[in-house]
C-alpha cells in the first residue's frame, strides 16, 4: 500500500496529504528552473498519485507559476508543468504535468512526515545548467548532464524502494 505523505508550507497556510509509490528523495534537479524557484541548491521532487492529492487546509492560498522555457530567445514558452506554491510563503508544494495526468510531484522539502529516508546514493540531474559557484553535495552520488533514463518509478523499483 502507497504510504501517505503529508505536506506543508512555510507558514502553515497550506496542508495536503497525498499518496507516494516513489517516496525516496534521491534525485537532486539542478536545471535553472529547480534552482531559481527551489533555491541555490536545486529542488528534490518525489512521486505520487495524483487522483490521491487532498488539499486539507489553505487550497485559496496556492498558486501556479509555469516556467519559462529557452527564455530569451525565438523558441520562449511556457512550460506545460505547474509549480504549485504557497502565495503567502512562496514555499514550493508539488509539480503537476498533465503529460502524466496520474502523477502528482511533491517537492521533498514540503513533505512533513514520515521522514523521509535518505538513499545511499544520490542522483545529481541537469548539471549543464548548473553555475560554478553551486558545489555538488557530499557523498556518494551519480552525475548527470542531462535526464538519466530512469524515471522516478524506475529508480524505485530498481533499488527495491517501490511500495505498491
């Protein structure tokens, strides 16, 4: 069975709950979009299901920021994913892409219990879009320039951390 996560924000206006197959945080995104809206240090999503996302407090306080994708140039765009934010905080709470309209993307810094377990190994994704002055995290861990080909279930079920 799915374990539930419950989240928050900052300030505590907004709470939800929702359920994870995919509750590790191992993959640290350092593209432009997860550093400047999750901080210098990147952003850590997990996984989650989407049709399970119950909203237990502070739903007139959540807005949504699409990205802005080659920005700056003749191909600009907005992303079709929704970052999902606190407007009172500014407290990142999850990602929502109707491209996989089943999956819902909590940010692992919202997630208030359980606690969440530490992999053994992290997975650093989007270095080609990482500045100098962000140093990698200590301990082990696997670099990539760009997406590796696991996806967040993948990943789980590789290292016998799915939970069905």
């Amino acid at each position: 069975m799915p374990i539930t996560l419950e989240g928050s924000c900052h300030c505590g206006a907004v709470r939800f709950t929702v359920e994870s197959s995919t509750p590790v945080p191992y993959q640290l995104c350092l593209c432009s979009i997860c550093r400047k809206v999750g901080g210098v240090g990147g952003s850590i999503n997990l996984g989650a299901h989407s049709n399970t996302l119950n909203i237990t407090q502070g739903k007139e306080h959540i807005g949504v920021y699409k990205a802005m994708m080659d920005r700056d140039t003749p191909e600009e765009h907005f992303a079709v994913s929704e970052r999902n934010f606190c407007t009172k905080c500014s407290s990142m709470l999850w990602l929502y892409d109707e491209t996989w309209p089943e999956l819902l993307h909590p940010f692992a810094s919202a997630i208030d219990s359980p606690e969440l377990e530490a992999p053994d190994e992290l997975v650093v994704i989007k270095t080609n879009s990482n500045p100098n002055y962000v140093r990698l995290p200590e301990g082990r861990k696997k670099v990539f320039e760009d997406y590796p080909s696991d996806s967040i279930e993948s990943w789980h079920k590789k290292h016998n951390e799915y939970v069905e």
